[in-house]
C-alpha cells in the first residue's frame, strides 16, 4: 500500500491503485478509510475529493489521516459544494502534504484564506476560483501554478506588490506560473521591479525583466502571450533555448 491512493469518488469510477470510498454512506467511508489507515503503517498515500463528496466528509477524512501520522504526498480536492464553514479547516488540514495540491474547488467570493503556519508541499496549483489565495501567505512552496477565472480580484498593481514581495523576501518559491493576464498589463506589473528595461523575443510575443531578489540570486519574471510567469535566469535561458529550437522545427 506504499504510494497508494485513497479516492472520494463519483460512481463508477475506479480506483486501482488504492481505496475507494464511493457509494458508501459517510459513516462506512470513515469506518472503511480508518480500517485501511490502522492496517497499514508507515503509510504515504495521495489524497482525491471530488463530487459528490461533502466538504464536511472531505473534513472528517483528512482529520483521520493526520490523526493516525500518516505521510500525505499530494491531495487532490474538486468539490462544488461551497462550505465557509468547512474549507479553512480542510485546508489547515492540508499543510503538512508533502509533495503536491490541486485545488479546483468552488469557494465564497468572499473568502480569503491564510494559513496558521507554512505550508510544507512542494507544489501547489490552483484553477478558476482563486481569490481565496492569499498568495503571500504560500510563498514557502517551491513552484505555484494558477489558472485565473472570469471574476478575478487580481490587478497590476496588486501582482506588482505580491512579485515586490517575493524579491524582498527569503521564501523559496522559485518558479510562478499565472495564465490568463492581460497581456497590456506587463509593463504596469513589473513597474519599479528593476532599473533595465523589458526585453523581447518574437515580435513582443514574450517579455521579461532582469530583477535579484535579496540574497542576490537572479531570476526573470517575464510574459507569454497571456501568462506571467518568474523562473531562474537559467532555467529561463533554457526556456528560450527550447522554445527556438520548436520555433526552428515548425
């Protein structure tokens, strides 16, 4: 059961690799997932919650895993179901995951969220509803990823004094992905981060800035068409590198 699932799922669908808990009453799922968890020790298991799964199960599950100790490598969590009461407790819930979360989840237009303490994950990749992330607070995770929806609180200047942030700060995120910015927006992000000039490649397609952060590391926070996106000026030399050579191939 090493490296295994434990899956919340709709009817139907299979879960081969682990445990599945659907079609199950909430108290045969918790019955079912405590049996599996005092089984099997020393257990790292990856975590999925979808529909039709409530957030209250979904609470009540992840309480149980981290009752029993048990290492959380990624957790997975699309539930409709919106619950200001339930949410800020699933995610407490989630700081210890270690390598990866998803969350595709729907959220109160209201609520934001800030952790009590770090979060330990590696990765952390949220789509459509992410006003609820106050991206400050994650800035422990190595590479976040997010996809923004139609009603987006975010604005230039608002990305501007998160990325001012960063460049202040000693956290070790190292690699940001946001898709679906204006593109016109760039130059007003990146506004004050650096004395040089934006740079181009492919007629404007892409954009960057040279900026350091505090300890002197260099890094490039830069455009592609309707993303922006920040990344190791070496890792970025091999991302241009890799884009001519597709360029080249066409």
């Amino acid at each position: 059961m090493k490296g295994s699932y434990i899956e919340a799922a709709r009817h139907g669908e299979a879960c081969p690799n682990g445990v599945s808990l659907q079609d199950q009453s909430l108290q045969k799922q918790l019955l079912l997932a405590q049996y599996v968890l005092d089984t099997f020790t020393k257990l790292s298991i990856h975590v999925i919650l979808y529909d039709p799964i409530l957030p209250s199960t979904a609470l009540e599950l992840m309480k149980l895993i981290n009752q029993q100790e048990i290492s959380i490598k990624s957790f997975y969590y699309d539930i409709e179901a919106e619950s200001s009461e339930f949410i800020p407790r699933i995610l407490d819930e989630c700081i210890e995951v270690t390598e990866s979360i998803l969350i595709l989840g729907s959220f109160p237009d209201d609520f934001v969220y800030t952790p009590p303490r770090p979060f330990k994950v590696k990765e952390l990749r949220v789509s459509e509803r992410t006003n609820w992330l106050n991206l400050e607070s994650f800035m422990n995770c190595r590479r976040i990823s997010l996809q923004l929806g139609k009603n987006t609180n975010r604005t230039p200047q608002s990305w501007n004094t998160f990325f001012r942030n960063w460049l202040e700060s000693d956290s070790r995120l190292e690699d940001f992905l946001c898709i679906t910015v204006k593109e016109s927006d760039f130059p007003l992000i990146v506004d004050g981060l650096t004395n040089e000039g934006i740079k181009e490649r492919w007629q404007g397609t892409l954009e960057w800035v040279d900026v350091k952060r505090r300890d002197g590391s260099e890094f490039v926070i830069g455009r592609n068409l309707n993303d922006i996106h920040f990344m190791t000026k070496q890792a970025h030399l091999e991302y241009l590198l890799k884009q001519e050579q597709l360029l080249f191939m066409r």
